[in-house]
C-alpha cells in the first residue's frame, strides 16, 4: 500500500498537535487542584478563626441530674459571656426516644431523661437575614437508676491458665422486660460485649485477672446501679505463714497455706528444703512441723489439674536451750557483780581521801596496795553488804 510524503507529514503535525493539547489538559488540571487545595485552606483557616472568635455557651444544671426513685427533673440554664448583646437561645435534646432542638428562653424545665446542649443566636445588625451562633455548650446529662440490684455469680475467684470463666449477671427481678439488656465493665483493657447475660472467657491468662461490674440497662440513660465488684484472678499465687519461724526443743511450728482471695476448694502440697521434695499433701491449709528447714507450699484443684505457684519459701530454726541457760546465768552474774564492784570503788576512793589526810603521802603508796588486796578478796568472799558502812 502506497502512502505519500504529504500524508505522513500531516499525520505527524496531527500527533504533535494531540500531544500539545494533553499536555495543555494536564497542566490546566494541576493548576485547578493547586487553586481549590489554597481556597480549602484558606477556608479552614478562616473556620478556625471564626470558632476562635466565637463565644461559648455554658449549660448549667440546677438540682440533680441522677434520678434515684424521683421524678424530680433539674432546670438548666444557658449562660453566654457576652452582656452586650440580646441572645436568643438554641436547645439540643438527645432523648432516649428522640432528638430534637426548638428555641426556647434562658432557662428550661426538663421533662425527660438525655443529653441537653445549648447555644447562643443573635441577629447580625449589617444583614437582617444573617444569623450569628456561639459555639455549642458543654453537655449535661440526665439519667435515671432504679431500684433493682444486680449480682455476678461466678463458679471460682482463681482460675489456672487456660481455663474457661463464665460469669453470670443476676438481677432481683422475677420476670426479664423484653427491651432490657445487659452491661458489663472491668478494669482490665479489653473490650466486653454488650447485651448479654452471660460473659465467658475462653482460654483465660493473666490478663484477664481484674474485677468486673455488670448491670441491667434499658438504654443510654435508664440503668440499675453497677453490682458488687467481683475479683477474677488467673495463675494464683500461694503464700506460706507461721505462728513463728523459732522451733523450741520437742515442740512444732503451725506452717498456714493461703491462695487469694480465697483459700476453699484447694488441696495443698508441702515441701522441705527443696521443691523437689514432696513433704505431705492435705485437703486442710496447715501443717505442723518439728524439724528445722525450708518449706514451700502450693495449692491444686479441678480436673484436669490446675496447681498454683509456688509460695515463697519460710525458713524455720531450732532453738538451743543450754545456750540460753548459759546467757541467762551469765547475765545473772553480771547483774550480782556490777554492784559490788561499783560499791566496793566508792569505798576504796573514801579510804584514800582519809589516808591522804591522816598518813600523808609517803604511807599511802603502802595503804592502797593492801586496799587493792582487800578489794579483791572481798569480791571473792564477801555478800551483798559489801557496801555498808
């Protein structure tokens, strides 16, 4: 097929011109995203300084906002910190049926349970069809806690790694409305399902060890109180206790096993000098022992089995008798010679004051040399009127 020199040089001229045309497309959709992202932000900016400039509402509650068994409801008043302006006033009513806002005065009688809003309205005096708003108030909420009492009942407070935990939430009621529903809460950070009777853990570990709140709820504002809390412990610990950690001479110490929170339902292993040393099992958490050492304890329960850690260990010592007799003789002593010896230097220091004075210096070298004799003649022999004149 034949093609002229004139048709490929208009098809190329035809290409370049196609391409200068994209190309022309392109750049102009650069220069629009490029206009419209300055004109978005130009317009949060000028947001952000209209919010700065706005005043803000400040929504109070006069009376209680817990309802117990009353049907008391507080008045809210909306308060703005601008004097200089007459404002009208905007409410916002999330109610546990509805949602709804109206204008209203100041001050407002409540008549339901939910979550109340305000804001502030005055009219631009430039543009008589121009509203201007404050920022919305802080919100109050009001809400209803009736009589009934809820429980948690749980099987066991310890449970080993790995087990399962099923707690159930009780409330005093005799027939369950259709309508209400469950909540649960705890201190752990994880998050509950809402709605049920029954919170079951699978394959429990630590983390699940905390306490845990149930209670009834008809919706977002109408609830009983939170039930007791219950404490959930995974991996309990034993701790090992003695009446007294000194074993007397053909006596016995009491050694007391403990599992927290609660010591019932568990057998107890006890160990001497070394955990590998299995001293006796008892379905009681004491123990008496009449020999010195170290002992541990742990406890086990369930099926299949399920033990607890290893309590710290609790050393026990015997006690030498014929040491403390030895002591207490030799402090017996003491306590008889201290005194006669304290007696006997203040005569001995009398006798030299009169021997100074009566014989004078050279007889006194030979009169204190026979004193010192007597004196330690007199410890030896003499009682305990050594110290009368």
């Amino acid at each position: 097929m034949y093609i002229s020199t004139y048709s490929l040089s208009t098809l190329a001229a035809l290409f370049l011109i196609l391409s200068a045309v994209r190309m022309l497309q392109i750049l102009i959709s650069i220069l629009i995203l490029i206009n419209l992202q300055s004109a978005v932000l130009f317009s949060l900016d000028m947001t952000e300084d209209a919010k700065a400039d706005k005043p803000r509402a400040v929504l109070t509650a006069h009376g209680d906002t817990v309802l117990r068994g009353t049907y008391t409801f507080p008045n809210l008043t909306c308060s703005i910190n601008d004097p200089d302006h007459d404002w009208t006033y905007e409410w916002f009513i999330d109610s546990s049926d509805y949602g709804h806002k109206f204008e209203e005065a100041q001050t407002i009688s409540t008549h339901d349970v939910g979550t109340y809003r305000c804001r502030g309205i005055k009219q631009e005096p430039a543009l008589n069809l121009s509203k201007f708003f404050t920022e919305y108030s802080n919100a109050v909420y009001i809400e209803e806690i009736i009589s009934n009492k809820a429980t948690i009942k749980v099987q066991n407070s310890e449970f080993c790694p790995g087990e399962n935990i099923s707690m159930t939430c009780e409330v005093n009621e005799q027939r369950r409305p259709i309508l209400w529903l469950y909540e649960w809460k705890t201190t752990r950070s994880y998050d509950i399902p809402p709605s049920r009777e029954k919170f079951e853990i699978r394959n429990a570990s630590e983390a699940h060890s905390g306490e845990y709140w149930c209670r009834w709820t008809f919706n977002r504002y109408v609830f009983t109180d939170w039930s007791p809390p219950v404490t959930v412990i995974v991996n309990p610990k034993a701790t090992v206790s003695a009446d007294t950690t000194f074993l007397p001479a053909g006596g016995t110490v009491t050694l007391s096993c403990s599992v927290s929170p609660s010591s019932s339902g568990w057998k107890f292993y006890w160990y001497k000098d070394t955990q590998a040393t299995l001293l006796q099992t008892t379905d009681e958490a004491v123990l008496n022992v009449s020999e010195r050492g170290r002992y541990w304890c742990r406890g086990e329960r369930g099926s299949p089995i399920c033990h607890t850690a290893f309590s710290e260990p609790i050393s026990i010592q015997e006690i030498d008798i014929s040491s403390i007799i030895i002591g207490v003789v030799c402090a017996a002593v003491l306590l008889i010679l201290f005194p006669l010896i304290l007696c006997r230097y203040k005569k001995t220091r009398e006798g030299r004051q009169n021997s100074n004075d009566e014989t004078g210096g050279a007889d006194y070298q030979n009169l204190t040399e026979e004193k010192h004799q007597d004196l330690y003649s007199d410890l030896l022999h003499s009682d305990v009127g050594v110290c009368a004149n």
